[in-house]
C-alpha cells in the first residue's frame, strides 16, 4: 500500500476497533433497506428502517421510560443469579456429595422452558415486578453456575498443596488461590448470563405485565404497529449491549493479571 | 559443618537464613523418620499400591536426593513426608513429632514454578506469610534479599508471566524460602528448565544448602543431577516404589561443576544407573 501521505487522522478512525461493529450495522441497515426496495417487501412483514428510526425519535420519551422497568428487573435478576449462581458453584465444586445431588437435578431444570411455567409466576407473585426478576434470574442463574464449576474445578491441585503446606486455613487457601483463579470463568458466565437476563426479563412482561419494553412488544404485535416493535427491539439490544459492556470493564478491573486482558483488544460488543 | 565455615557464610547473601545443624548425628529425634510407611491409593477393587512400606532416616541437615523411575511414588512420598497425603500404613515423624497433617515448617518447590498469575514477584514470595498470617514487614526484606541472592532484584514488581521459566522457578525457591523451613521439600525443581540453567542451579541450591544447613529432600530423576547435590541418594524401585539402595556421595560439601570429572562421581553416576538398566526402565 502506498497510501503513506493519506489523512492520518481519517484513516485512523475507519481503523478504530470500536467503530467497526458500527460500520458493520450500517452495512446491515444499508441491506435491509435495499433488500426492501428491490423486493418490494410491504410495510406490513417488514418496516423500513427509516420508519423504525422515526418511531425511535418521536417516541423516545416514551420508549425510554418503558426501558427502566426492564432494565430494573433485568439488574436484580442479574444479580440474584450471581449472588446465588457463584456460592451454589462453590459447593458443587468443593464437595462431590453436592455435586451429585445438585448438578443432574440443576440440568435437568434447565430443560424446562421458562416461557411455558412464566404465567405460573404471575400466578404466585402478580403483576408486579418479582415475576420478571424470577424469570430474568432462571435464565441468567445457569450459565454461571456452570462457568463457575468449571472455573473453581481447574485449579491445579498441585496449587492448593503447595497452600495447604504452608499451613493456610480452608478460607484463607479458597480466598488467595481457589476464589482469584475461577474469576476468569465466573466472569465469562456472568457475561452470556447478563444478556439472557435481559431475554428473561421480557419474557416476564410479555405473560404478565404493563409496563416494560416486552409489554411494548407484545402492544404493537397486537396492533400491527411493527416500526414501534423493531424500535423496542433496537432498544433491547442496546440494553444486552451495555449491560455487557459494564460486566467486561468490571471483568478487566477484576481481573488486569488474566491472559484476556493483556493485549488491549476491544471486547466491549 | 566448622566454626570457620560459619563466620565465611555470614557474608553470603544467605546469610539471614537460620543455620539450622551444627553437626549431623543421627538420632531418632531429629530429622525425618519413616517406619513402615506405606501408600494404596483408592478402595477396593481399584487399589493400586504406590509405596511399599519404607524405613528411613533423614538428619538435619542433610542434602537427600531421591531418584526412580517415573510413577514409582516419589512424589507421593514427598507428599507424605509433609502432610499432604495420610499414609496408609506406618508413621513419619519430624523431629519426634508424627506428621498428621501440614506441619508448616517446610518450603515446597514443584516441577512447574506454580506462582499465583495474579500476584507479582514480591507477592508471591510472602505468599507463605499471608498464608500464616504473618506481620508481612517482617519479611518484606528477607524476601527481597532473597530475590537478590537468585538474581530477580529488580524484578518484585513484575507479574510471573513477564518472566521466563527459569526465573520463575527462582522466584518459586525464595517463596518456598521466605518464612525460614527447617525442610526444603523439592519435586522434580528444575525439570522443566533447559540443561544450562538447570546446572547453574544445582550449584546454586548447592551453595544454599551449603551455607543455611537446611534439610533438603529432592526427587529428581536425573541421576548426575541426584550425585551431584546429595549427602545421601536414595534409589527407588519400580512400582511398587521400595527402597533398592541408599548411596553416600563422599564429595564433601564444598562442589562445583568439576565435581561432575571426580572418579567418584562417575563412578557412583554408573552403579546408580545400574539399578534402572537391569530392568530398562530408565525414564
């Protein structure tokens, strides 16, 4: 290439990591567009994505205030499924009497599906916000279970002898060895687990609720409204997006020693 | 070890190490003693016997080198010997008192450095303070003059990663050094390292030995390496481990490399070798 005196500056930014995703989603909506026009494809099975942007401008107020619902009962339900998730990990790992009556019985439950026994939820709890924290919390509760295992299983035996021998006690050896070298997994779970709480919380509005971007969802099916439906699509991917975006700073602040980290590659989305 | 050889050793850079023997005559109630021991592992049909039960002695003091096939037990031994593991039969005391569980005053260097990824140099080396709960600024210049005594100055702020094999296994030494063992227990320290260093290190935990008076208790499976530091080499079988012969090395304690020319050093090098070649199972 012999593009030596071209713009610093420009070619810079189209080589910034963290512009390519985007450049990628206008590709994306550049087709999308296209493929409307040439196909002819009616308003109907597919908005235009300029329609989906107005909507975005002209009910932004009220989008956004449907969003904190759901952003609320994804966080607590986030939450909860590593405040329960990480400790549950700890046992199954740390003991094979745990392991053999937990973990069958936690796969097992995983193969319920939640939209199915959602209503239930509603049943128990109301239309309040618990059932869209309970379904947030089945979805997100398993990945981390199942990253923290793994993470708290790989520590090499050799390491905690070498521990042992120095005669630390059982807490002091889980939190200087065990504990720091399953961080890399646990947060790996907590990365797909956030976004599926995101899938969870919205799974809970739409059996059973009146406010949220699910309920959004499920109002503009009724309608046919299908620029409000894309638009609260668009505004739950951005929600999976930052949410994980904020997992991953926390992960490299948590963890600056892990191989992940040392480059400084861009993760964020 | 002699008077003139103590005030000499006050001027190395081990020399706020503890000199632990004065002399070494054996007597039951110091060193390391073996009676009987023995090691299955599992229960049932699955048992596999990995020691035959062992009878030894080790003084305070003394440089002890085990060599043995591979998978004959010598690691399980070590791990007997400091707690880690019960053995099935028979009882281990150090310095009169039975080993139940980890007893604490040992230093424990493995095959692979095993330093904590997240922990830099000068962290991992006071890991066994933490792990005992010890006033860390007690330690923090030991374990720096340790580190000097390796050659890592310079390195304490450094994460493991940043450092090569051989100097991590160093760092590793001074961790198992820091809180001052009476035992060094060592399994395989520096088979992972490449021939040249590995050499500069047998002269250097030569030298450590040599000035501190610590108990070494070394596995190796090279047999030149196992002449060249050992008071004492301990031969193994195939497993079932036993014991098939404990040498003497009469090499004095002074040794460099020019030990490695002395006919004596040849000499035992091939009987020891002896013992594997019968059965050609040299590993």
């Amino acid at each position: 290439m012999s593009e030596k005196k071209a713009p610093g500056s420009v070619s810079k930014l189209l080589n910034a990591s963290w512009l390519r995703p985007f450049l990628l989603l206008v590709m994306i909506v550049v087709g999308w567009d296209l493929a409307i026009r040439i196909f002819n494809i009616p308003a109907y099975q597919i908005p235009a994505p300029g329609d989906v942007v107005k909507v975005l401008y002209t009910d932004w107020p009220e989008l956004l205030s449907q969003s904190w619902p759901t952003t609320y009962a994804t966080l607590l339900g986030f939450l909860a499924s590593a405040v329960f998730g990480i400790p549950i990990a700890m046992l199954i790992a740390g003991s094979r009497t745990v392991e053999s009556y937990v973990y069958p019985l936690l796969v097992f439950s995983q193969s319920i599906p939640k939209v199915a026994i959602a209503p239930l939820f509603v049943v128990w709890f109301g239309f309040g916000i618990v059932p869209k924290i309970i379904a947030a919390f089945l979805l997100g509760f398993f990945p981390v279970v199942v990253s923290a295992v793994q993470g708290f299983k790989s520590v090499d035996p050799d390491m905690v002898d070498l521990a042992r021998a120095m005669k630390g006690s059982r807490l002091r050896v889980f939190c200087a060895v065990n504990l720091p070298h399953a961080l890399p997994a646990i947060f790996s779970g907590l990365k797909v687990s956030v976004t599926l709480a995101v899938v969870g919380a919205v799974v809970g509005e739409f059996v059973g609720s009146n406010s949220g971007i699910g309920y959004v969802l499920q109002r503009s099916i009724g309608t046919f409204d299908l620029p409000t439906m894309f638009a609260a699509l668009v505004i739950l991917a951005l929600l999976g997006v930052i949410l994980f975006w904020l997992v991953d700073r926390i992960e490299r602040f948590a963890i600056p020693w892990h191989v992940s980290q040392r480059a400084d590659v861009f993760i964020g989305s | 070890m002699t008077a003139a050889m103590r005030t000499m050793s006050v001027d190395q850079p081990s020399a706020h190490l503890r000199v632990v023997s004065e002399q070494s005559t054996p007597s039951k109630a110091s060193g390391i003693n073996l009676s009987g021991v023995s090691k299955t592992y599992g229960t049932g049909d699955g048992q596999v016997q990995s020691l035959r039960p062992l009878d030894f002695h080790i003084n305070d003091g003394e440089f002890f080198v085990v060599v043995g096939p591979s998978g004959c037990g010598k690691s399980t031994l070590l791990k007997l010997i400091s707690g880690l593991l019960a053995p099935t039969s028979g009882e281990i005391h150090v310095d009169g008192n039975k080993v139940t569980e980890p007893h604490g005053d040992v230093g424990i260097v493995f095959q692979n450095a095993l330093l904590l990824p997240w922990r830099n140099i000068i962290n991992n080396v006071l890991m066994p303070i933490d792990m005992k709960n010890l006033p860390r600024a007690q330690y923090m210049d030991r374990a720096k003059q340790l580190l000097k005594m390796v050659g890592l100055e310079g390195f304490e702020k450094k994460l493991p990663w940043q450092l090569s094999g051989g100097m991590q296994q160093r760092a590793s030494i001074c961790r198992a050094l820091v809180h001052d063992p009476k035992i060094m227990m060592m399994d395989e320290p520096f088979g992972a390292l490449d021939a040249m260093t590995r050499e500069k290190m047998n002269v250097e935990l030569s030298r450590i030995q040599r000035t501190t008076g610590k108990t070494i208790l070394l596995i190796t499976h090279s047999i030149p390496e196992a002449v060249f530091l050992a008071d004492k080499v301990l031969v193994m079988t195939e497993r079932p481990g036993g014991i098939a012969a404990i040498y003497d090395v009469p090499l004095g304690r002074e040794r460099t490399l020019d030990a490695m020319s002395n006919p004596i050093f040849t000499d035992l090098v091939a009987r020891i070798r002896k013992h594997f070649m019968t059965n050609s199972t040299l590993d």
